[in-house]
C-alpha cells in the first residue's frame, strides 16, 4: 500500500484524515513543527487504528528537513495541511501568514521535485471564491476578491500549483476546496482544539455547552436569508476526511491538475446550527444576537457534483451527527490536548 506524508498533518483536519488513512491500509508520515497542535493528537491517532504513524517535528519550510524525510521514507503522495488559518490574525500579522503559508509550499514542491514525488493534494477553502460568484460555488467559477490575507495565501497558493503542474506535466494535483468543517472523530479522542477564544462557530458552542464562555454571540440576525442568520455549508470532519481518501485514490492513477469542492451542498444556519445542538445534546447554549462580524457573507454553499462524479464521495453523516460528536469530544477533553502527558 502507498505512503503518504500528511504536512501538518497532526492539526485538526490532518489528524482525521490519518485515521481515514490508516483504517484504510495506507502508511502514513507525518511532518508538524506543532504551530497549532500537539504530539498527543498523532498518539491518539495510533490509539484509534492500533497502527503507527511515522511522526517528524518539522517546519515544511525547512528544505534540508524535508528532504531528510523524502530520504527517510518512500513517499508516493503529499496532503498539504500545514498552514496557519486565524483569519483575523492573518489581518492583524499578514507577513507572518504569507511567508508561512506560502513558504511551506513552495518548500514542499522543492524538495519533492528534488526527491521525484509527484503527487500533492492541497489544503484549500471555500474562502478562494470570494465575494462576488453566486452560490451554491462550482470548481468552474474563477477565483474571486478575497477579504483577508489567509484568503489570499490559498487562491496565490492554488496558482502555484497550476503554474508548477502546468511547467512539469508530470507533476499531479488535487486542490480541495473545504468548505465549514466540524465535529471530531466519534471516539472523543481527536477533535479540534482552538487555542485562546475561538474564532469558529462550533468550537464557540462546545465552550459555552461546557462553561468555559458565557454566551455565543451571534454575528447578524438580519440577513437576508430564510431566518436571517448568516448560512455556511458544515461538513463533518470524518466527511471531509474519506473525502482526502477517495482524493488520494484519484491521484496515485491520474495527472494533471483538478479541483474539487468539498462541502455537503446544504447551506445551514447559525440559528438551526444552534438549536440542532442543544436538541441532540439536551443542553442550552446561552446566546445573544449581536451586529454583523466584518467580512461576512450572508450565504455560501457548494455544489458538491464533481466530487460525486469523478470521486465516488458525498458527506454521508449529518448535522446532528457533527454536534454530537462535537459535544463528546469537548467534553472528553475540556481543555483539548493541554494537560495531557506528552
Ligand atoms: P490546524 O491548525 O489544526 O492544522 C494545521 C497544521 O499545520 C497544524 O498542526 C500546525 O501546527 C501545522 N503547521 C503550520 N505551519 C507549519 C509549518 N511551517 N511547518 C509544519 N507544520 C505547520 O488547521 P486545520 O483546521 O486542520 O486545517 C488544515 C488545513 O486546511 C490548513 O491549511 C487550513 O488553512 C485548511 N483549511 C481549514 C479549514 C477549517 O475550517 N479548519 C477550512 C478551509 C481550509
Ligand atoms: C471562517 C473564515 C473562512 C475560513 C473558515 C474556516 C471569516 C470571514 N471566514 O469562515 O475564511 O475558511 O472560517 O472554517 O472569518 N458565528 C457567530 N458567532 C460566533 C462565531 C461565528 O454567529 O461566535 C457565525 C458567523 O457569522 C458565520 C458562521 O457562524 O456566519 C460560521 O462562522 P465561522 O465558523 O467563523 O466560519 P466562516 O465565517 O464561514
């Protein structure tokens, strides 16, 4: 079975889609300088399969280390997760977020140009749309107007493999455009693990639920949609996750360049996001309505066709199955992975 170097792969997104992986029969490596995770993740990981994961404390803008780790193992596929993603951060210290995010890029197509690995999937978002196409979003739609620096990392990140694959047609990548990923891994024992005051609609819940905030304050109840709270395609993580699986099938039997949305299809809003997790948790989640946050569409969806057709993928758990799943590793872990033995 193929080997597969997750970049960043002991975050959130990264730690789901090891599970995926390894459950699947794939080896998996794993290269993380912990920015925004911990070890503990990648030790859960091998709790949840009974497998090994090969673990690298790495930065990926590291060149002679990432080489040492192409050395080191046979890769045959790259997932780029590695990345910082605080969009008001971003705003805030955007040269931090252009040399990270660009930089380990363009780090790992140097040094696996250098090792002959030719295959890459790519962190993406639903964010490279911008502000202007109408919705639900489809892969043909050009990239829009981002509104932050984050944004811009990943539509100027997404030109550069199109340019790199365009240069080298052997080169094979798969840019996957997330769009609200949420939940955890129904085992409790990997979920995501915000630093400081989330930013995120879910993680802000699970720490009301638990107590750790007051009240959630909801951005804007007078859009203009069907209860005038803004919408967002939610996608659960282990979604998400097989979706990287089928992505990886794809890659290792085709080249050139595609892009796939990854989101359910089914805008939902804050209010039924809400009121969904109160009615299958049986909790309250204290709340007010405030103004609008800066930066916010009223709606954004996907049109999730082209990853059914060409991938066989389409989400299969529901928002129900994301909030429980939420609420069980929030409460298995109230403080995420601090406090725990490393
Ligand atoms: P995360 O922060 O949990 O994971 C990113 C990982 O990258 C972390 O483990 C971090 O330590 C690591 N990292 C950052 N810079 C690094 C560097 N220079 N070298 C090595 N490791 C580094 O975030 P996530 O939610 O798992 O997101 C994974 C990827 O998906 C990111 O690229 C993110 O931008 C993208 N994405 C996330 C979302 C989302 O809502 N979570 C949505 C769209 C896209
Ligand atoms: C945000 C980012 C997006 C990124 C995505 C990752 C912005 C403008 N966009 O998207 O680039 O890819 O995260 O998942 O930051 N909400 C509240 N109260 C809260 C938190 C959120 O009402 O305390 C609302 C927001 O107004 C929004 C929805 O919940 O309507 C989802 O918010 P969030 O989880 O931050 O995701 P996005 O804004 O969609």
């Amino acid at each position: 079975m193929a080997t597969i170097l997750l970049a960043g792969g002991a975050g959130y997104i990264g730690s789901h889609t090891a599970v995926a992986l390894l459950n699947a029969g794939y080896d998996v490596v794993i290269a993380d300088n912990f920015a925004n995770s911990s070890p503990e993740a990648v030790r859960r990981v091998e709790r949840i399969t009974g497998k090994q994961v090969r673990l690298y404390e790495a930065d990926c803008r590291d060149n002679a280390r990432l080489a040492q780790i192409f050395r080191e193992n046979s890769i045959d596929a790259v997932i780029h997760f590695a990345g910082l993603k605080a969009v008001g951060e971003s705003v805030a210290y955007p040269v931090r977020y252009y040399r990270n995010n660009i930089d380990t890029t363009l780090s790992l197509l140097e040094t696996m140009a250098d090792a002959g690995v030719k295959r890459i999937l790519f962190s993406s978002s639903a964010t490279v749309y911008g502000e202007e196409n109408p919705i639900p979003y489809l892969e043909t739609m050009p990239r829009g107007v981002c509104t932050n620096p984050y944004g811009w990392t990943k539509a100027m990140m997404e030109q550069i493999f199109e340019d790199a694959a365009k240069a080298d047609p052997s080169l094979s990548v798969v840019l996957l455009r997330y769009f609200n990923p949420i939940g955890a891994h129904p085992s409790g024992l990997i979920g995501e693990d915000p630093q400081g005051i989330p930013n995120n609609l879910m993680p802000y819940v699970t720490q009301v639920a638990i107590g750790k905030r007051e009240c959630l304050t909801v951005f804007g109840n007078d859009y203009d949609t069907k209860d005038g709270t803004c919408g967002r395609d939610y996608i659960h993580v282990m979604d998400l996750a097989e979706g990287h699986l089928k992505a990886i099938g794809y890659i290792l039997q085709h080249s050139g360049v595609e892009v796939f949305n990854l989101g359910t299809g089914t805008p939902v809003s804050v209010k039924e996001l809400v009121e969904t997790f109160e009615a299958v948790n049986g909790v309250q989640i204290r709340r007010i309505y405030g103004g609008r946050r800066a930066g916010d569409l009223p709606e954004y969806y996907a049109n999730a066709d082209k990853a059914l057709a060409m991938l066989g993928w389409k989400t299969e758990r529901s928002l129900a199955d994301a909030c429980r799943d939420a609420w069980n590793w929030q409460k298995q872990n109230p403080n995420g992975y601090r406090g725990v033995e490393t």
